[in-house]
C-alpha cells in the first residue's frame, strides 16, 4: 500500500516546476566543500583528544558529545560524494577518505554505487531498495529493535575491516561473501551487493586495504596494553553514539509506508520528510542537507548548501495547493509520532507455514 499518491496534473506541475525554479542552484561550490570538511574533522578530532585525554569528567563528556556529532556530521558528506560528478568538487573524495573515511571506518566505496539504487524509480520502496524497509507497516518491537543494532555499528565495522577485510584477500569465496553483504551502508538485510565496477575496483581495494591495516591497528594495540581499556571504550561508545543517531535520523527521513510495490517519483517525494526552519535541532542530527530529505528526493542534484535557498524559493513561488508543502513537518517529534502511531499495538506477522 503506498502512502499519497499525486494527481497526474499536480505531479507533472511539481516536477517541471520545481527544476525550473531551482536550475540556477544546482552548482556545486568546492569551497563551501572543503570548508565545511576541514571544520568538521578539526571538530571530530578535537572532541575526540578531550575525551581521551582530558582529566575531569566534566570535560570528557561534553568533549564525547562533540565527536560524536562532528564525527556523524563528517560521515554525512558520504552521501553528498554519492551525488557528485567527477569535477564537481576536485579531489573531494580523497579527502573525505583521508579525513575521516579511512579513520572512523566508513570508506566512500561503501555507499557509493549502493546509493543510488536507493533513488531509482523502479527500486525506491520495494525488496531491492538497499536503503528502505516498510516499518510503518511492521510492529513496535522491530522499530526499537532497527534503533538498537545501530549501537553495535563499531563492533560491526571492526568485524568488517580487521577480520573479514584480511579474510577476503586471502579467500575468494569470503571475498564474494563480503561484498555481497558486508560492504554496503543498507538498512535491508535483504540487500545483496553485487560486484564493483572495473572502475571502481582499483579505488575500492585501497581503501579495504587501508581500512583493514588500521581497523587491525586499533584492535592490536588495544590487546596489547598500547591502548588502554578505558580509551578503547571511549572510541567504541562515541561510534555507537554516532550510529544510533544516524539511525534515530533514518526513522524521519521518510514515512517507511510502502510495502514493496513500484512508486512514482511523485510517491517517492510523499513518502520523504523534510523538517526546515524555524527547527533548530536538525542542523545537529540532519546536517549536510539532510533535513531537506523530501527536496533532495525531489532534486536529487542539488548540493546540500543550496537546499535551504531551494526550499525558501519552492516554498514562496509554488501555489499554496502544491503538494510541495505537505511533504514539511515542524520537527522530529510529529514525524516519529506519525510513524509510532502506525505500528503502535500491531501485532507481528504470522509466520509463514
């Protein structure tokens, strides 16, 4: 069952209009890019060396609370890299795994390729969506367990890289294996990988090699006294911090109400959140754009520094009957209760016989 559905008159008018309102923004600037890259990761690592190093409880924590929103904020950009051409952004990929891919564990190859089958008309919503699960439709107990396993996101990235990663060089099959189901950032457990490109091949190698070589760094050097204890669980709970708001984020990026059927474009944007100002919080747990999910659905090729402009600009020139405006939401709250108010008291599928 899908969510709303637009007229074929409304539908045509939002999509034309929207492109047409919105073409002169859809140039990317490498020095906001880069800006806002160097910053961010100044910021990861700075929370990052107070919660390790500095002595008072008072200081530790909120040095904790800002790498894992810094850190989160810096992994974000892995989906702007998804969107960008080649010459957008000169080098920007490289540095985004210098920065922090490589670090924090999360290389591009794990997104790239994968996210874009995520807006594909004929994916979007259905088994072969990497990135979408119905859960409006599921029981109260699987979304509270979709938040929980993201607290396990360290673990699973260290499994990744400092055991599967060296297995996979070694064996073929484990190689299949891992790129078929542990070298995707999905959210469906029904998602299966499928080779890399010749082109992506070369890039995708040197970054599981390095990622490998440091995920076996960081668990060597903890086993063997290098690192203490305590910083080793420092590192593993601001990754767990930084997965699960990333996951408590994904509960209001849509409305998660499709059961696997084939949705228009039109559908697709229904089915996505936007959450603009006067909501100040988003700017911590959406940033680089990602409280414009429903316009970035709409206008995938926006760069995230120029979605706010594009919604000002939609909002005040499309008619007050556009279907545009319906897909805004005050705040996280009202998204998540519309979603808890669907599956609240459901109860869980028979199973089959």
């Amino acid at each position: 069952m899908k969510a709303e559905t637009l007229s074929p008159a409304h539908a045509n008018r939002l999509i034309g209009d929207a492109h047409k309102i919105c073409a002169d923004l859809a140039k990317a600037s490498p020095r906001t890019y880069w800006t806002d890259l160097v910053a961010t990761a100044c910021f990861a690592y700075g929370g990052l060396a107070i919660l390790l190093l500095a002595g008072p409880l008072a200081l530790r924590l909120p040095g904790g609370v800002v790498a894992v929103l810094a850190i989160y904020r810096g992994v974000s950009f892995i989906h702007e890299i998804s969107h960008l051409r080649k010459d957008d952004v000169p080098g920007f990929k490289t540095g985004y795994n210098i920065l922090i891919g490589v670090p924090f564990l999360v290389p591009s190859f794990l997104y790239e390729g994968v996210h874009n089958l995520h807006h594909a008309k004929s994916r979007y919503g259905t088994a072969e969506d990497p990135e979408y699960l119905p859960l409006a439709r599921q029981t109260i107990w699987h979304v509270a367990a979709f938040v929980a396993i993201a607290l396990l996101t360290p673990v699973g990235l260290l499994i990744r890289f400092a055991v599967l990663g060296p297995l996979s060089f070694l064996f073929p099959a484990v190689r299949r294996m891992t790129t078929e189901r542990f070298s995707a950032l999905a959210i469906n457990p029904a998602f299966r990988r499928e080779e890399p490109t010749a082109s992506q091949k070369r890039l995708w190698r040197i970054l599981d090699a390095l990622c490998s070589a440091w995920a076996l760094g960081f668990v060597s050097a903890a086993l063997s006294g290098l690192v203490s204890g305590g910083a080793f669980l420092s590192v593993m709970l601001v990754g767990s911090g930084v997965g699960a708001v990333n996951q408590v984020r994904t509960l209001a990026a849509h409305h998660w109400e499709n059961e696997g059927e084939e949705m228009t474009a039109e559908e697709q944007f229904l089915d996505s959140v936007t959450v603009p100002p006067p909501a100040t919080l988003p700017v911590l747990w959406a940033p680089v754009g990602l409280r414009y999910h429903a316009l970035h659905h709409l206008l995938p090729r926006l760069p995230y520094h120029n979605l706010g402009a594009a919604h000002q600009r939609l909002c005040r020139m499309l008619p007050a009957d556009s279907p545009y405006h319906s897909a805004s939401h005050r705040g996280f709250l009202p998204v998540l209760g519309r979603l808890l108010g669907q599956v609240r008291g459901k109860p869980a599928a028979a199973p089959a016989e």
